[in-house]
C-alpha cells in the first residue's frame, strides 16, 4: 500500500486539519480543567475529536491510493499521540479519552505501516497509563462492535496486543477477568478466519496478536496458585486449541512454513495438555470441566472448534517434527497405545470425525489425518471384546459419525489414490466395530445415504460380511451349559432383507428412481440374489427370504415394478439417437440382467412353495 511521497510539502488538506484538531484539543483541555461545571462541554468536545478522526481515517481508507490522504491520516494520529503523551496532558484527560479514543485509533491501523504503529502507540500509552480494568472493558468493547466500515483485520491486531498487556496489569480476579474477555477475542478471530479476502500477511499479524494474548495468560497463571492457577490454564489450553484450529482453516497447509504451529504446540505441556489426551478427547473434557463447568453452554459456542483443535494438532505432530519437539512429545508411543487399546482407539477416531467433516479445512490435512488414521489401525490391533457379554453402544453414535465423514472423504477427494486410502480406512474402522454392532452400524449409514454410489458399496460390503459369516459358521460356535452347539448369526437374519426394500422401494413409494439410483438398485438385487441362492444351496431360511409370503411380496412389490419402470426406460432410450440414451441404456443393461435372473430364481421358488 503506498504512502505517498514523504520527501513532498503537507498537503493542502493538512493545514486545516491541523488547525482544526488543535482547537479541538484546546477545548477538551479546558472543559476538563474546568471540572464538574464543564462535563456536558468535555463529553462534546471528546465526540468531536472521535468524529474529526473518524473522518479523517474514512477519507484514507476509502482511497488508499492517495498518498495525501495517508500522510493527513499519519500526522494527526501523530499529534493525538503526542497530545496525550505530553506532560501537560493530566490523567483526567487521559481519563476522559480512554473510552472512545482506542477504537478511533485502531481504524487508522490499516491505512499504512505508519499508522498501525502509532495506533499502537496510542493504545499502549492508555494501558499503561489507566485503570485496567476500564481498559479491559474498552478495548472488548472496540473489539466485539467495530464500525459497520471496518471490514479489514488490521483494526483487530492492535486491540488484541493492547489487551494482552492489559492482562498483564490485572491485580485481582484474574481469571473472571480473562473469562470474560476471551469469547470476545474468539469471535473476532473467527469471524476473520473465514473471511476470504484477508491477506496472508494480515492473518499472520492477527494471529501473532492471538498468540500474544495466550503468551500474557500464561504469564498471569506464573503468578496464581492452586484453584484458580489450574482453572486459568484450563481456560488458556481451550483457547490455544481453538486458535489452532481457527490458523489452520484460514493458514491451512502453508502454517507449515510459520512459527505460529511450534508457538502454539509449546503451550501445551504448560497446560498439561498430551497428544494422547487431545486425540481420544480426555484433555478436552478435562479442561472443559475445570474452566466452564457445566451450567455454561452459552460459554461454549464460543470454543466450538476445540475438538477440531484437538484433534488437529496431534495431525500436525504427525506431518511435522517441529510441532512435536515444542509438544515435547513421543507420537510412535502415541500410536502404539492406540493400536493396543480399542477404547482409546474408538476415541480417536471419534475426534478425527471433525476433521473428516470440516468443509472449510484443507484438503491436504484431511489427507495426512487418513494415513494417521490408517496408521492406528494398522499392526496387531487388539481385538479384547466379546459380542453377547459387552455393551458397546455408547461408543457407536461417535463411530457412526467418524464412518460418515469418512464417507465424505472417499466421495470428494479428487485424487484417486487418497480416495482407495480413505475406503480402506472405512474398511478397517468398520472391521474394528464388534460383528453384533456392525450391522447396525452399516444399515444406519445406508439409510442416511443420499448417493446411490455410496449405498452400492455399502450393500457390497453387508454382501461380503455374509459370505464371511458363512465361511466361519463352523468355526464360530459357542457350547451351551447342554453341549449343544449354538450357531451365532449377526447378518443372516431377517433385517438384511428391509436393506433391499429400502432400495427396491424405497420409504416413498414405488420403484426407484432410475437412472439416477442404478448403482445401489444393481447392488441391491445382486445382495438378494446371493440371499436367496445361498439359503437355498445351504436349505436354511435364516433371512426368511425362502417363505411363501416373502417371495409373493418380492415378486409382486420389487421386482414386477421394477421390471416395468426399467422396461419403459430401455424402451423409450433405445428409440433415441443421442448419447445421453446412449448413456441410459447401457448402464441399466446390468440392472436389467440381474433383474431378471431375479424374477426367474423369484417364481421358480413360487412354484414348489407350498
């Protein structure tokens, strides 16, 4: 941004300004000397030097290329800061000022280089000169209400490091002082992270300035004990994981390359705070406990992003070295201890759940939270769990949601390769989940899926499960208190076939949508068909699928539907010329062939049904 010429003459538009300023602040000085009788004439006088300051810096903002704009800007900031800086200005002026002017200064911040500097000046000069405890309510409320023009970072960065060294100065109730102050700071940094036109250089002054806050907390727990030292720390270990998270959406991958990652990671053994308790999320009940307690969930939607914050910082000990060393940290023991405790692993994967599911991360993270993911699951995973004597459902809604983001990931990665890496995750989380629990697991993700592709996979993998349960019925039994032998049958009951009616016909009514859900109707009949071949091969109906009443319904309200919406389709596209007929016909020639071997299989059945 340029600043003009600084070897030129004042611009013409400085001599009045000048002038007027000056008679602004003669008017302030003896409207507070005079005391009680001229406080009507001080507040006047203070809304007019705020009005003349805001015009002045709207002018250089609203033509940042006027060089004489930014110098009037840089000279009366300039003479404001020597104003309130000279020895002849007493401390009820300074007083007096310190509730408007802070925020008056920060607007300058963005003009140039030189202004962001005096801005400071000015608002350090406050601080050390007022009571903190008004400077903290002044500059959260500069912060929380910028003008409606202020659209641009720089207006933060001076408040956030002014409010750092405020917190420095707090003599008393540390930490309800600070409490209160970081819902402020977290709003604005969140609202400045997904903002889409912020420089990089921008962020990273905003986010030095974020840092700095979490730097002065620190130095403020040095000074407390017991209570309420550790639930200062708690409080600064959630603010430092929603910073990362927050860096981390707007830096993405190139925070890599910043000290902002190995920054943040060091205050982590300060708030007691192991790569082993942020990925199975104890670390964040924990502190979540100690500084908001439960009555306050108003509180915590202003650390929505801590999970993610969490969960994100062990990923990037995992991609980097530096993160690590700052953590003081052993990840291979990390690992280790996931891969040989299932309940700690079940954790983890629930805490990478907000990281597969954040749309505003970046890919290449998603991508390195895989391999980790593929990491744990990986070796001689302990399987200590056993189907009919454990209650595994309270882990499953977590599970069920790390699958769907997960799902997310193999349908939107648009390299092929992270894509077979994010199914073979799925595969391996799938495999990890108790036989008793998976179907259920498997059928609330087909019934929650809107994409025919991801339903067709679904049915293959319920497909492959039956086939295993087959090949292992002999091996898998259980000797009653009578040796009887017990055959233990997840899959090969009668739910399996309500997974081909969701899809033959669907919840709606009537056929399928063809051919849009093509893939999952394919999958569907190829299920029912191994189904019904399998329990006859085999002379057993565990499915019901063999019963007079289940083949009349399959017949009558599957399939002879089906075959008439499918028969019109092919019929109506084959009389076309154009490729999307083309297109049509031959992906329902598949769907057509495995119908029919279904209606064939279906009334043969019929036949010798009694």
């Amino acid at each position: 941004m340029s600043e003009g010429n600084h070897s030129l003459s004042k611009p013409e538009l400085l001599q009045p300004s000048e002038s007027r300023l000056q008679q602004i602040l003669n008017s302030l000085s003896k409207s507070v000397e005079g005391g009680d009788e001229d406080l009507d004439q001080s507040r006047s006088s203070v809304l007019d030097l705020i009005d003349f300051l805001n015009s002045i810096s709207d002018a250089a903002l609203s033509y940042p290329e006027n060089g004489n704009a930014q110098n009037t800007a840089f000279e009366v900031l300039s003479q404001v800061y020597q104003y309130i800086c000279s020895p002849s200005t007493d401390q009820g002026i300074l007083d007096v000022l310190s509730f408007e002017l802070p925020k008056a200064a920060a607007r300058f911040a963005d003009i140039s280089d030189r202004c962001l500097e005096v801005a400071g000046n000015v608002i350090d000069r406050f601080v050390s000169m007022c009571s903190p405890r008004d400077m903290l309510s002044v500059l959260c409320d500069a912060l929380d209400s910028p003008s409606e023009t202020i659209k641009v970072s720089g207006y933060f960065t001076p408040l956030l490091t002014g409010l750092s060294k405020v917190f420095l100065s707090i003599q008393r109730r540390h930490f309800e002082q600070v409490k209160v102050a970081v819902p402020v700071i977290l709003k604005v940094l969140k609202a400045i992270s997904f903002e889409s036109d912020v420089k990089d250089t921008e962020l990273e002054d905003l986010f030095d300035a974020a840092l700095g806050i979490a730097t002065s907390i620190h130095a403020v727990c040095t000074k407390l004990e017991g209570i309420v030292n550790e639930k200062l720390h708690a409080l600064l270990g959630l603010y430092v994981l929603q910073i990362m998270a927050l860096v981390s959406v707007c830096i993405g991958y190139k925070v890599l390359s910043s000290a902002l990652l190995p920054q943040l990671s060091s205050f982590f053994p300060y708030c007691g705070l192991s790569y082993l308790g942020l990925i199975t999320g104890s670390d964040v009940d924990r502190m979540t406990s100690i500084a908001i307690g439960e009555d306050e969930e108003d509180y915590m939607s202003y650390l929505t992003y801590v999970k993610h914050g969490a969960s994100i910082s062990v990923i990037w000990g995992h991609i980097s070295d530096g993160a690590v060393i700052a953590a003081k940290e052993n990840l291979i023991a990390v690992k280790d201890e996931l891969r040989n405790d299932q309940t700690k692993r079940w954790q983890a994967i629930g805490m990478l759940k907000h990281v597969f599911a954040s749309l505003s991360l970046p890919w290449k993270l998603k991508e390195h939270a895989i391999d980790f993911l593929l990491c744990i699951m990986d070796g001689n995973i302990s399987q200590m769990y056993n189907d009919e004597d454990t209650d595994y459902s309270s882990y499953m809604p977590s599970l069920f949601a790390a699958l769907k983001a997960v799902q997310r990931v193999i349908m939107d990665a648009s390299d092929t390769l992270q894509r077979r890496k994010a199914f073979d995750a799925f595969r391996k989380v799938l495999a990890d989940i108790p036989t008793s629990q998976r179907f259920d697991i498997l059928k609330a993700l087909i019934t929650n899926s809107n994409s025919s592709s991801m339903i067709a996979i679904l049915l293959d993998i319920v497909k492959g499960e039956m086939h295993m349960e087959i090949c292992k019925r002999e091996n898998d039994i259980t000797i009653d208190t009578q040796n009887q032998v017990k055959h233990r049958t997840f899959f090969w009951t009668a739910s399996v076939l309500e997974l081909v009616e969701l899809v033959l016909r669907p919840q709606k009514g009537g056929p399928p949508s063809l051919p849009e859900q093509g893939d999952a109707v394919l999958s569907a009949l190829n299920l029912y068909r191994f189904i019904l071949i399998t329990e006859s091969t085999g002379k057993t109906n565990y499915t019901g699928v063999l019963s007079k009443s289940n083949l009349q319904k399959t017949y009558n309200e599957w399939l002879l539907p089906l075959r008439t919406l499918v028969t019109g389709i092919m019929a109506e596209s084959k009389s076309d010329c154009d490729q999307l007929a083309v297109d049509i016909v031959c992906s329902l020639n598949p769907v057509e062939l495995v119908l029919y071997r279904c209606i064939e299989l279906v009334e043969e059945k019929l036949k010798h049904s009694t």
